[in-house]
C-alpha cells in the first residue's frame, strides 16, 4: 500500500503555486524578523523507490533533507526545518541542538497537528503559514532578536521553501 501513496502522491506544485511559494516565503522573512533562529518549510511529493525500500520513514526522510538544507549549520544552532512528505500526508519538524533542553516534542507535535487539520481542510497554503507563525512563536522564546541582531542581518538560510 506503501508504494501505492508514493506512485500516486499529490503535486507539490498543485498544493503550493509560486504565489503560494511567495506568501509562505514572506511568512518566514516575517517570522525571522523576530528571532535570530532560521526556519525552512520543505515539501517532498514522494520518497525515491530505493528509500521506499530500505524502509526509509518520514521522519528520517526529514532528518536528511535537514541536513541535505544545511539546517543544522546555523551559527545559533537554531535552525527549524518544517518538513512535509505528500504520500504518506506526513509532517516533521527537525529542530537543531539548540533546542534540545528547552522545547518538548510535545510543542513541536502541537504545531504538527494544526498543520494536518489545516491540510486535512484543503487549506494548504493558510496551515504551512499558521504552522510557520507557530514555529516563529517558539523559536522567538529561546532565540530572541535583539538590537544588534537586527543591525547585523543575519539570514543564514533562504526563505524561499523548497521543493524536493
């Protein structure tokens, strides 16, 4: 059934037109304003037939793209990938080391289910945007902006979101 929902995933481009691609894009320049963490949104249609048969799942397809996005490579350690495999209607989040003593899965999977009720709705573009908010939110606690950030830039990561 697996290799099925991977055979006929649904188009990434149909889910996220290019405006879409520009809104969720200024949704994180928005979010990044705030913080001096790097949040990435990246959609995967399907898993290559070689992952699929390894047994590679979601959450390790994620972990790879976080790294393959260099995600992890922020100066604070404070990178975000959002990351959503269309076959198998998953979603990840990959937070760097950054995050590991103070934010609980339990934040990270609040922010998975409101995404999934959103997308469940047929509202892609509005649930990555919200998700992205919510991300903001939390990566703002801990990695707060302050003046010197401001006047230093800092955009380690392009916010335009990735297809893969």
């Amino acid at each position: 059934m697996r290799w099925w929902r991977h055979l006929f995933a649904p188009s990434s481009r149909r889910l996220f037109p290019e405006a879409s691609l520009q809104r969720i894009a200024a949704a994180i320049a928005a979010g990044e304003a705030r913080h001096r963490g790097q949040v990435c949104f990246a959609v995967e249609e399907r898993l290559p037939w070689r992952a699929l048969w390894a047994g590679r799942d979601a959450r390790a397809a994620a972990r790879a793209a976080f790294a393959g996005l260099g995600v992890w490579d922020t100066a604070g350690n404070s990178g975000v990938l959002l990351y959503l495999l269309l076959a198998e209607h998953r979603i990840e989040i990959v937070a760097d080391r950054g995050y590991a003593a103070r934010v609980g899965d339990e934040r990270w999977q609040a922010v998975c289910e409101s995404i999934q009720r959103g997308l469940a709705a047929g509202e892609a573009e509005a649930a990555v945007i919200a998700g992205i908010a919510a991300l903001s939110e939390i990566v703002a606690e801990h990695f707060p902006r302050g003046p010197a950030d401001a006047a230093a830039g800092g955009n380690e990561l392009p916010d335009r979101p990735v297809l893969l």
